[in-house]
C-alpha cells in the first residue's frame, strides 16, 4: 500500500499545506490549461482527499454563516 493511502486526513492536509502550488496566469484559457494539468498530475487517491478537505471547509463556513446570522437575528 502506498504511503499516501495510508495518510489521514490531517496527515494530507498538512502535506497539502506544505506544498501550495500557485500559477500567475496571462488569460483564463492560460488558467485552465494549467489547472486541468496540475489536477491530472495527481493521483486519484490526491484529488479525493482534495475533495473531501474543500468539501469540509464549505461545511464549517456554511456553519459559521448559519451561526452569525442566528446571533444576529437574537441580537435584533
């Protein structure tokens, strides 16, 4: 088994953390071409727990937003 497999979620996105990756580019089409590259260069095991990692950081923004407004409704 593959060490990255074998990984956490915390383990790989910390890994993640260590390795931003960040491209300057000229056009949107230039931006794609690079960004459909750099998700087909990793492994599907890396693009999956990409996946789950944004998909948790929507949940907790969306439950932040959820909570401000509530406080905010209480506070009206």
């Amino acid at each position: 088994m593959e060490r990255g497999a074998e990984m956490g979620i915390k383990e790989r996105s910390e890994q993640r953390r260590r390795r931003i990756v960040a491209n300057r580019a000229a056009s949107f089409e230039e931006a794609e071409r690079w960004d459909l590259e750099f998700w087909q260069n990793l492994t599907p095991e890396e693009r999956l727990s990409a996946l789950v990692a944004i998909r948790r950081d929507v949940e907790k923004v969306n439950r932040a937003r959820s909570l401000r407004r509530r406080r905010s409704k209480r506070e009206d």
